[in-house]
C-alpha cells in the first residue's frame, strides 16, 4: 500500500511539473512575458533601478554667529578678532620623478609648488598648532554705514576656544596641459564612493584615481580624519582661469582658431562632466574666485583687454561655479600699481563687477578695508619652494610649521637652502 502511495505522489508531483514548466515557456521565445486581458503575450516591466546612494551629510555653520549657549558638541567658542592667517598653493605635485627630470619646466616647478608630501606635512603641522579652517568669504562682509553707502567691515569670528583661524586658497586648480607631463593628476572625477578623488597616470602610464595625490582630495580627506580642524565645515577658495577648462575638464572656447561644431559638441559634454564636480565641491564646503580667464597681469594690460578677459571668465567659469566676490591676482600683480595706496579705473572696474574681496601675494598675511570703495584688499602667504628655501622662512612661517620638517629634500632637486 505504501509502494502505491508514493507512486502516485510521484505521479502527481510530474504532472504538476509540467504544468509550471508550460505555464513559464521556460525554454521558448517568450520568456519573461506574461498574458495579457486580450490573450496575448505582453513584456513583463523592467525592474526598478537601484537609487543612487545618498551622500553623507555634510554640515556647514556660520563662524561670525556664537553657537547657542557657547557650546556646540561639547566644544566652548569665544569671540576673536585677531589676524586671519591666508596660505596659498598651486596643484602639488604627485610624482616629482617626472617634474624634477631636468627638464626646462624643473625650475619654475621647484620655485612654485610643493610635493604631495610636502602639502601633506603642511596640513598636519597647522593642525597641531591649534588652526581651523575658515571660508574667506565668512571674515569680511559688505554692509551700509550710518550715511547709506556701501562698505566693507570685518567680522568677529566666533572659535572654538584656543583655536586660530586659517583661510587655504588654492590658485590655477585647472590642470593645464604641461601639468599632465610634470607629475601632477591630470583632473578631479567622483570615485566609486562618490567622494572628490584626482585622476591621472603614474610615470608608468597606468591610470591611478587617489585621494592622496592632489591637494583637494588630500584636505578632504584630512578633514575627514580631524573634523576638528574644520569645525564650520570650510575648506578652501579654488582660485580659477578659464583659457583650458576648470578642474581638468576643458570647457573653454578658443577665438584663435575656426570653432567647429565637434569641438563645440565636446566642450558641452566636458560642461556636463564637470558639472557633479563642482556641485559635491561646493556642498562639501568648497568655495570659488576668479584668477581671470587669461591669467592676465592687472597692472599692465588696457582697460579693454581687462573688461574683455573678466567677462568671459563670467561667460565660461562663472557661468559654471556659480557667482563670488572674490579675485585672486595673477602674478601677484595689483591693479593700477598699488591697490592699497590708490584706487584706479581698473580696481573700480572690477569692483564694480561685483569683486570685493581682492587678494594678492606678500610676506604676511596683510589686509586693510579700503576707506573709499566697497572692498577689502589681501596679501596671502606661499609655501612653495621659493620660501621653503629661503633664509626668512622661520621669520615669515615659522608659526606653521618648522621648514625642516617639511621641506622634501630628496625628492626636490639640489639647488640649496638658505637656512641654517
């Protein structure tokens, strides 16, 4: 009875076998459709794409306003209304093999740039020191006087307790093309976790996408590692042209030559990629300046060619990053001569298209509210090897970082120090 009794269950269990394997056309042309009301096969509906993974949150606070009760997270602030200390970089270079090969770039590379590792022992010295980090914009703004007009007034930072403010700007973050031969990332792209990363090739020609080889990344992720060294989530001004793209995505024009609709075509997609860039930038406390479009001197060329080169930087930079108040000086050269004795027709002109904030180069971090116009002029610091070197380093940095420490000696060519 029982032997019966199992060959009917496998009886039925085969002929529900078949059933299902009908019912499915498994092995038919038709697999993945399903019946419709009229009888006939119709597609089964795509599936749903995954959702793109949230970003982290990334919180940014206003340092001219004291947190509720002077606490925030545990940390006591207190007002401070002494110097704000302005460092500045070009691009680092992540593999001086290929910058310093004795080539004709190899000079001009030692004198204005740093090392990866360099910038990396720069970080972590001004961390210890007791600086966070501040957004440029945030230490001066513009207000009306008592009779109406227009001016400039510097604010009260409010701190964390013992802390020191330091604003980073970062000049021609736009990855040239003689760049991408010297041992520099060759542009910025969002990595697999959706982070700012650089992208480039190693001096073996493979592709390498790092956060430790670019000054962006590096202090992105530096934040991440000590998030009390930038407690209002800033990081630091990109200072910007424009004559090949911004950020290593060429998205200029070019006048000199017949504009062709592939390279135009071009240029939109390079407008396009670049686009996310800018946005997770400047949600994660990344702000932008002007360097000009032409990296152009300001104290010699024509009023002309001045007007000329600041609107285009609008039409194809600013029309990216969004508006700023602030233009870093190629060169270091100051509008009209001096920009802080004088106010000529060219800094009224730039003030004028909405610049208020004007920063050169000197050899402290120097700033005055001018009495005349709407805008205050800087001078910010440059570590670089032409200050690494030289012999009023302590003197003019030593309240960053000891140059000993910092300074790559076996990585930088040999042309000397002027230190003891």
């Amino acid at each position: 009875m029982k032997k019966i009794t199992a060959l009917l269950l496998a009886l039925i269990l085969l002929i529900s076998l078949a059933a299902c394997g009908a019912g499915n056309n498994s092995g038919g042309n038709n697999a993945g459709n399903h019946t419709g009301e009229n009888g006939q096969d119709e597609p089964s509906p795509e599936p749903e794409p995954e959702p793109e993974p949230e970003p982290e949150p990334y919180h940014i606070y206003d340092p001219t306003v004291m947190p509720e009760g002077g606490v925030r997270d545990g940390v006591a602030y207190t007002a401070y209304d002494g110097i704000v200390e302005h460092l500045f970089f070009h691009p680092v270079i992540a593999y001086p093999e290929l910058a310093f090969d004795g080539d004709s770039q190899e000079k001009g590379l030692d004198d204005y740039m740093v090392t990866a590792t360099e910038f990396s022992r720069i970080l972590e010295s001004v961390y210890e020191r007791g600086y966070v980090l501040v957004d440029i914009a945030d230490v001066w703004s513009e207000t009306t006087d008592e009779n109406g007009n227009a001016v400039m007034v510097r604010n009260t930072l409010y701190l964390p307790e013992g802390k020191k403010p330091l604003i980073l700007s970062y000049d021609d973050t736009n990855y040239y093309e003689y760049m991408l031969e010297n041992g520099f990332a060759y542009k910025l792209i969002l990595d697999e976790d959706g982070k700012i990363a650089s992208w480039g090739k190693d001096p073996q020609g493979n592709e390498v996408v790092s956060r430790d080889l670019d000054a962006i990344p590096m202090l992105d992720k530096f934040v991440e590692e000590h998030p009390d060294f930038s407690p209002f989530g800033a990081k630091a001004c990109l200072s910007v042209t424009g004559y090949e793209g911004i950020l290593g995505y060429r998205t200029q024009t070019d006048s000199t030559i017949e504009w062709t609709d592939e390279m135009e075509a071009f240029r939109q997609s390079e407008i396009e990629a670049v686009k996310p860039i800018i946005a997770e930038l400047k949600r994660t406390g990344w702000t932008f300046g002007s360097h000009t479009f032409g990296h152009i001197r300001l104290g010699t060329l024509s009023m002309e060619k001045i007007q000329r080169d600041t609107q285009r930087w609008f039409d194809e930079v600013g029309s990216l990053v969004g508006p700023t108040n602030v233009l870093f000086y190629p060169h270091g050269e100051r509008p009209d001569g001096d920009d802080w004795k004088q106010t000529g027709p060219v800094f009224q002109y730039l003030q004028s298209q909405g610049f208020r904030i004007l920063c050169s180069v000197g050899i402290e971090s120097f700033s005055a509210i001018k009495k005349d116009i709407c805008a205050v002029i800087c001078d910010r610091l440059h570590p670089d090897g032409t200050t690494l070197r030289s012999k009023y380093v302590d003197q003019r940095y030593g309240q960053f970082y000891d140059v000993r420490e910092i300074i790559d000696l076996d990585a930088r060519p040999d042309y000397g120090v002027n230190w003891q």
